[in-house]
C-alpha cells in the first residue's frame, strides 16, 4: 500500500528566499507483511518558486511581513495550504541568521508553514543539506570517491564532504559574495567586519563611501578564493585565515572531486570575463568577481571539477527533500503527543553489558543540562539484545525519568524500539506517554522533529539549532 506525503522546504538566506514544494510517495517494501519496511519510493518536486531577494527591514532587521507575504503567494501559487503539509524545512542561513530578530522570525514561520515544518540554523546543517540538494552526496556513491561540495552564498561558503554517501565532514566560512556591497554609483555602503582582517592583511583601499579600484576587489576576491580551496585541500592556514571559520575547523579529509553550489557558483561555472569594476558591481556586491576568482584558481588546481545538478537551488533542493527521515516500522508512540519539535538529544552509550551498569547515571549527568525541557535519550545498542537486557535498558531510563512529568522519549539505531518502548510502558504502568523509535543514528547537540505517524512509520528531522548552542 502506497502513502504520498507533501514536504516542503525554505531557504531564507543572505540574498535569496526560495521556496520548493515535494511529494514523496511512501510504501511497505517488505514481502513479509508481518514485518514491515516502509520507504520512501520516490521524491518528487512538484513546484519550484522563483527566486527572491530576501526583504530586510535594515541591515540588522529582517522584514516578518514581507516575508510571510511572499511565502503565502508561493503557497497559494502552488495550490497548496499550509494543512497539506507533513514535512519539511525552515532553513535561516548565512547572515541572516545573525539578523537581530532572526529567531522571531522562524518561530513565526514555523507556525505559519504548517503543523510539522521545522523551523532550523546551524552552518553544518546548512552545508549537509547543500551537500545533497547539489548532488554531492549522491556523486560520492556512484564514484566511490571524498567529494566536497562548497556551497557559497551571500555571507557564508558551508562545506560538506561525502564519501560513499555518507556525511564524512562539515564546516562554514565567513566569505560569500554580499560581505562588500555597494550603490548605484559604485561606491562601498557594506564591509562585514568578518572580513576586515583579511582586507587590512593585504592592506587594500576599501572604506565605506569609497568608490574603489578593479585592482583592490579582485586581490580581495583572489585571497578568498585561495582560501577556500586551501582549506578544501587541507593545507597550513595563517591566523587571519583560521578566523573565518564559524564554530568550528574543518576535518582533515582528503578530497578527490570537488562541486560548487550556492549563487555565487553561477559565476564559478560560466564562462564571462569580469574585469571592470562595472563587471564586478552590477548585483551590487562581489559575487560575480568572488566566482571568477575561484573559476581562476581551480584552472590551476589538480582536483577533478565538476558542475552539480543544482547551483543557487541546492540549500533549498536538500531542505525540502533531504531533510526527512523515516522511523522504524516496530515502534512504539502515543500518537495524541505528536508532532513534537526541538527535542534535545541526549546520546548515551548502552552498546553491551558494562555500559549498562552505568546507563542510569549516564543519562542523569546529561539529564541536569535541560532541567525543564523534554529530552530524548539516544543509543545505538546491540543488533541483537537478550530480553534481560532491554529489561535493564528499560529500568534504567524510567529510573532517570522518575521525577520528570515528561513523555519518556528513545531514539535507537538498532532495530528494538518495540520490545524497549513495551518493556518501559510495563514497568510505568501510568498515564506516562512514551516513544520509542529506531533506525535513527543521531548525536549530543542535535535537536529531534517528530511528525505523525505516516503507515506505522514516523518522519523524523534531525537538526542543529543555532539559537540554542
């Protein structure tokens, strides 16, 4: 039997808003129908909005009104209400999310996009998501080869790499093509401060009301783009350098393909010349010479280069596409508690008998960092756990939640959510709600989405929330 499902996904970047809309038809693919496998079959895009300029109020403001004005024409053009939606992603990105009102403004959204939409901001959320909206992740499988995607936008470049599939690692960079902005007549109105190092380090003549020369921007946009690849090729940084990297370094992963995504790549991959400051000015900030730089520097570099399946789309193409994920098939929810949003995890070890003496306190040591919030407890446990050992998994995490008034949330990866969720709903023996999934691998810091069930599946979203780190 065949479900379809629409998910929806919103970038709301530096520059651009974008909004696509997918449907995604969901089946039982096990020929044992007492043991069920439900996958998702196919994922269809079934409307692309155009592409906006992100309204601001000011510099530091994002403009709510003309925003949720803009996404309600695109879910009115697309034929779809906010209640035909049961997944999908906010993805607040780039500058933006340091915008002063930006976490009003997904909460805002979030409520005004549907009842499971995650409203989400994190540089390595946003890079992953790149990374599969690009094609990226789904080019390291078929080549069996590291690919980083470099996803470079208006105030950010968020780096993924893939191998086999697989998320092997993820970072963000403060340099994208809107950090220098200027005005009808050429001149400076914008310099991030994230980038005065750089431009004092080369000692350039760039100022605010400053009209400034070809020269000066495209040594700026050369060091960028020097940048960027030394860091993709993991090779030694200067402490000016170092300092563009947002919350953490990079991974020292060698790479073998490299792939541009982001609206700065739609210069990157054509062919135009710029050498004017004409050339370079006619958006009104550096994007166009930023990709002419790389597009210079990669000429030099050994790397295979290929061009993704999605450019200035691809934040976008992974939000509304990539971001779920679906439970197990033998779980255990009370559904009347469902959907439920931002749920901490709290990744404890519980993989054989030794960890089990210590799961108790190992929960309850995690447990104190969120004294009044739900909270999910996650492990991956054995393939195959004996019945006196979920026993003991099961008492010690009712144990732990003995004096919280909360559902008891589980997150496994190991495929044994039923008999844990069973055994802990017998020993409560209350009104206490529990959940209890498996095929889920997640990590200390990521923050669970948990919709209603969808043929004895959940969808689930796995996220960093920026605002709460």
């Amino acid at each position: 039997m065949k479900s379809k499902i629409i998910s929806v996904g919103i970038d709301i970047g530096t520059t651009t808003t974008q909004v696509i809309f997918s449907e995604f038809t969901i089946q039982n693919t096990a020929s044992d129908f007492h043991l069920p496998k439900v996958k998702i079959t196919e994922k269809n895009i079934i409307y692309k909005s155009a592409i906006y300029f992100t309204p601001l109020i000011s510099r530091e403001k994002i403009d709510l009104s003309g925003l949720k004005g803009l996404i309600s024409q695109e879910y009115k053009r697309a034929g779809i209400r906010k209640d035909n939606i049961s997944t999908g992603a906010i993805i607040i990105t780039g500058e933006t999310a340091r915008k002063e009102n930006a976490e009003k403004v997904l909460n805002a959204l979030s409520d005004f996009a549907g009842d499971f939409v995650v409203a989400t901001a994190g540089a390595d959320l946003e890079a992953i998501l790149a990374g599969f909206g690009s094609g990226a992740a789904e080019m390291s499988k078929n080549h069996s080869k590291k690919v980083v995607n470099l996803d470079i936008g208006g105030g950010t470049t968020n780096t993924s790499v893939f191998f086999e599939g697989e998320i092997v690692d993820s970072y963000a960079l403060d340099i994208g093509g809107r950090l220098i902005r200027f005005n009808k007549e050429n001149k400076i109105i914008y310099i991030s401060d994230k980038i005065k190092t750089i431009i004092d380090s080369l000692k350039l003549n760039l100022h605010i009301g400053a009209r400034p020369s070809f020269e000066d921007l495209n040594k700026l946009t050369d060091k960028f783009a020097q940048i960027i690849l030394k860091v993709a090729n993991n090779k030694e940084l200067s402490d000016e350098e170092k300092d563009l990297f947002i919350q953490h370094r990079n991974k020292d992963v060698r790479t073998e393909i490299t792939m541009f995504s982001g609206g700065v790549s739609e210069f990157i991959y054509h062919n135009a010349e710029i050498n004017t400051l004409e050339d370079t000015t006619k958006f009104g900030d550096i994007g166009p010479l930023l990709g002419y730089s790389i597009r210079k520097v990669l000429e030099k570099d050994r790397k295979i280069f290929l061009e993704p399946k999605e450019k200035i789309r691809a934040t976008v193409m992974g939000a509304g596409i990539h971001s779920i994920k679906l439970s197990g098939s033998t779980i255990i929810f009370d559904e009347e508690i469902l959907p439920i949003k931002n749920i901490p995890i709290l990744k404890v070890f519980s993989n054989d008998d030794r960890d089990l003496v210590y799961l108790y306190k190992n929960i309850c040591s995690k447990m104190d960092l969120y004294p009044d919030e739900y909270v999910a407890v996650a492990f991956k446990g054995p393939k195959a756990p004996k019945y006196l050992q979920i026993k003991k998994m099961a008492e010690s995490i009712v144990k732990a939640f003995e004096y919280r008034n909360h559902p008891i949330i589980v997150v496994i990866e190991n495929d044994f959510a039923k008999a844990l969720g069973q055994t802990i709903k017998n020993i409560v023996r209350d009104s206490r709600k529990v959940i209890s999934i498996d095929n889920i691998e997640v990590d200390t810091g990521d923050y669970i989405d948990i919709g209603k069930p969808i043929a004895n599946t959940v969808p689930v979203v796995i996220k960093t929330l920026i605002f709460k780190n």
